[in-house]
C-alpha cells in the first residue's frame, strides 16, 4: 500500500500556488459526498485518500490490523499522521495458487502474499456519517487454506451502489498460519495459534464497528456474509464470544458448518506439519521462526492446512453441535447453497464423472459416503426409484452435494428454529450456468456474481447465459440487500414443518421442501 505524508510546510506550499492548482488541491481533499474524486476519511488512526469508481467511492488496502507475529494474536495497526493512500489492495496470505483456467479464469486477485496481511477494503455511495447504511462485510471462499477478499468478483462497487450500502471485504491469516494448534506446547504465547485466523476477522470486526460511520455505515446494523469458506468462518464466529455483538445478521452460503477440529485432532495435523520440517513437537519456536516459503511448502506436502479447533479459549465448543449456539441466538440466519455443488467443486477436475456406468458408480460415490455411515448401493437404488430419469453422472453429483453441502445446511437450519429466536431463513440457486456447455449446472461459487451483481466479472462462471444469469442477480442481491436492511429477505422462515425455501431462478419461487425425496434419503446421516 503506498503512502503520502503531506507535511505542514507542504501544504503551505501549496496554497501559494495558481489558482488552478489551488482547486485540485481542495478537490482532492474534499469527501465524496460532494463530488469529490479522491475523498479523504478520518479513521481512528489516521486520514485515508481513497477513488471514486464508478459513482462509488472506494478505499482500498486499509490496514485493520498491525504486522503479524507469526501464530499470535493479532493487535490493531498503530495510527499515523498525514493521509495515506487508499488506492491500492493490501497483501493476500500466503498461499498456493490454485487453478485458475477454464471454468475458474473469472477468479483472479493480486498477488503478491505476505504474512503482513491484515487489510481490508471499503465501498461506499458516499463517506458521510449522517447517512448510517447497512453494513454488509464479505469474507471470502476458499476453505481455510485460500482466498482473498480482494478477489475481482468481490468488487462491492455495484451492490453498494444498488442497495445504498457499505460493502467491506476482508484478508485475514489463512492454513498454518491461521489456524496451528500447539496445545500446552505453545505457551502463553501462542495458546490462540490455533484460531487466530478467525480472531483477525474479529479485529476487523471491531475495526468496523470503530471505523465504519465515518464510511456512511452504521455500526449498529452489520451483516456478515460469505461463501464456502467465508460460510464456515461465519459458522464459527457465531459461536465465537469474542465476535458476539459485532455483527446483528448472518448469511452462510454454501458453507454451513457443525463441526470443526477437536483438540486432538488438530494436534495431529500440527505433528504432520512439524514432521515435513524435520521438527519435534516440541520446536515451536523453531517453527514460528521457520521462512514463510518453507512452512507454506510444507503445509500442502504434509496436508497441514488446518482450520478452527475447539481451543477452550477463544471456542470453547462445537459451533452447531449438539445444537445452535447460545450466543448467537437473536442473529438472525440466511442459510443456503447451490443445487449442483459438487458438478464444478469436483467435476472440474475429473471429466470422468461426466461418463460414469451404473457399475461404476458406487465405488466412486462410497468414499463420500462413508463418513455418514451409508451404503452406496443402497443410496443408488433409492435414487433409481425416486428419480429414475437420473444417469449414473446425475446420481453422484446429487449425492455428493447433499451429503458435501445440503444436508449440513438443512441441519443448521433446523438447529436455528429449535433454538427459538431469530428466524432462519432458507434458500437453493437452481439456474444452471450455459458455460461449457452447461455441464456444470448450478455450480459451487456460481452465486457469488449473481450476488455482488458482479455478471458483468464473471464470464468464464456465467457464459453466453449472462442476460439470464443478470436475472437471478437482481433476485439474490435484492434479497441479501433486503436481509442486511431489515432481517428478512422477502420469503417465510424455515422451519421443520414447512422447510420455506426461496428457489432462486429465471424466476424465483417460494417452495416448500424442495429435494424433498433427496432429502429423506439422506435424513438419517
């Protein structure tokens, strides 16, 4: 991120120039509000110059929290003085590129990573702190291994501007680096390593609670929303104390989450990594001060990239289980996912389930099922009666994005409307995206344009179907503006009886249960 200290002396200078100069200077210094093309806020620890883009102004790479110190918790950046340019992203957390051809090419963010990660962006209509907007603060996908809230598709320009709303997206730590757990082995020092990944996202949780009115936000109405791994984290923070009152409504998609890494098992993984480095447990030191390249080589090759754990500190149990956390209670809960998950999430990378045989078909669905305690011959005779139009190709991406995504969502919900608060609220995206030809359907992350109205970003995901595809935007981002405005997206709440769920399409519908016979299938898992 650059930065431009403007001295006193400096701006003496200035003043003594032409008149022409003299404008651009109060013009650059001016808000947005009035037109400005470089408007200038006033954090708690310093002014920031951002853009305007579009009618939007926009503030770039604004650090929420200072250099980290590997596996510690993190602690607010210190203040300066001047004003520093918002222009540009911060830096993403160290990670490995993942594919980003075919299907996926609409993915894209800067590069390069640094453990120094901690920013975040803003867009706004306007930095005013009379106009107190919705809040809506976007954590982004890719498990708890990868990703980047300053991916393009994450661009907030337009949903600001469609629903007059503040748009925040975050970084935080991401795999070993956020989430290592070292038990009594670590120390003081790091008895958090385990889940400081998700204490950056609370950082920038107060950050925003701090900041945000001087964006045109209000703090008081903050909604959370993400994607896949963005759900997770979610998931968790709603059971996290340290996040409790930071955020008033939640939005999981794709990303409903029971259960993370008990004690053990993350001290297992811990072991794996330190095993790759030629380290013994008990070499936390040596581990913390260990090259970022070594250490991130050495996540992927030992399969160490970890994620929450039930630490007794900072989560102190399951998120959603045995039941819907206590804390969160009166948050309330958009849940929902795609139709076609697992048709891009894993056929992406495997054309062969694309050609699959009857014969075929049950070793390759098994080790999905396992985990649950099913049979896939049996699960395959129960879709043949069911649905006996479905191929061999039909039946393993239904399965699997049942038992991957759905079923977990289903549960969430459940648990939501038992515990008798806040209501939940259910959704499924069923338009299936034309792009290659249309194999892919209603794929993971195709919801997350249609969402920020980003179609336009999004070409590779939505193909030559982006005037359907802009339909379904204009239903999803008008009812997540509307959840994020007043708790309710438009529809009835879930609840076990009637199982309410908006299905986002061409034309969206209110239905009650639908997938009700893939869901009896899978009731009992």
């Amino acid at each position: 991120m650059a930065h431009s200290h403007r001295s006193p002396a400096l701006a003496r200078r200035q003043l003594l120039l032409g008149a022409a100069a003299l404008a651009g200077a109060a013009t650059s210094a001016r808000s947005a509000a009035s037109g400005a093309h470089e408007p200038v806020v006033e954090t708690m620890a310093g002014k920031v110059r951002g853009v305007i883009d579009a009618g939007v102004a926009v503030f770039r790479g604004l650090r929420y929290g200072a250099p980290t110190h590997r596996f510690e918790r993190p602690e607010p950046g210190a203040p300066w003085s001047g004003v520093r340019d918002a222009h540009e992203f911060g830096r993403s957390a160290p990670q490995h590129r993942t594919a980003d051809g075919g299907i996926w090419a609409s993915w894209t963010f800067p590069w390069p990573t640094s453990e120094d990660c901690l920013f975040l962006n803003v867009w706004t209509r306007s930095p005013d702190r009379r106009e107190k907007r919705p809040v809506m603060v976007w954590l982004h996908g890719g498990g708890f291994a990868h990703g980047s809230g300053s991916d393009g598709l994450y661009d907030g320009a337009r949903l600001a501007a469609r629903g007059d709303v503040v748009v925040v997206t975050v970084n935080h730590r991401l795999n070993a680096f956020g989430y290592t757990y070292f038990g009594d082995a670590g120390g003081a020092r790091y008895a958090d390593a385990g889940n400081v990944g998700n204490l950056d996202i609370v950082l920038a949780l107060k950050w925003v609670r701090e900041n945000i009115a001087a964006f045109g936000g209000d703090p008081n109405r903050v909604t959370l929303f993400g994607e896949s791994g963005g759900g997770f984290k979610i998931s968790v923070l709603m059971a996290m104390s340290a996040a409790q009152g930071l955020f008033r409504r939640a939005i999981v998609q794709s990303g409903s989450t029971l259960m993370v890494r008990t004690p053990d098992e993350a001290l297992a993984t811990t072991r794996k990594l330190m095993a790759a480095l030629d380290l013994r447990p008990d070499q936390v030191e040596a581990l913390a001060a260990a090259p970022t390249d070594r250490v991130l080589a050495a996540t992927y090759r030992a399969g160490a990239n970890g994620g929450p754990v039930v630490d007794g500190r900072s989560l102190a149990r399951q998120p959603w289980t045995p039941g819907a956390p206590e804390l969160s209670k009166d948050v309330p809960l958009l849940v929902g996912t795609m139709k076609d998950e697992t048709r891009g999430l894993v056929g992406q990378s495997d054309p062969s389930l694309f050609a699959l045989t009857w014969d075929a078909l049950p070793a390759r669905l098994q080790p999905s099922l396992t985990p649950r305690g099913l049979q896939a011959e049996a699960v395959v005779a129960a879709y043949r009666q069911a649905h006996p139009q479905f191929t061999p190709t039909d039946v393993f991406f239904s399965a699997t994005t049942e038992v991957g995504m759905r079923r977990n969502a289903i549960i969430q919900a459940e648990r939501k409307a038992a515990q008798g608060g806040a209501p939940v609220f259910m959704y499924q995206e069923a338009w299936g995206t034309p792009a290659e030809g249309g194999k892919f359907r209603a794929m993971h992350s195709l919801d997350v344009p249609l969402v920020f109205d980003n179609v336009g970003r999004a070409a590779s995901l939505v193909g030559d179907g982006a005037p359907e595809a802009q339909k379904v935007a204009d239903a999803m981002s008008d009812a997540w503006l509307r959840f994020a405005k007043t708790g309710d997206p438009g529809w009835r709440a879930y609840t076990p009886s009637s199982r309410t769920t908006m299905v986002f399409d061409v034309a969206s519908r209110s239905v009650d249960d639908p997938g009700r016979e893939e869901r009896l299938i899978f009731a009992q898992a």
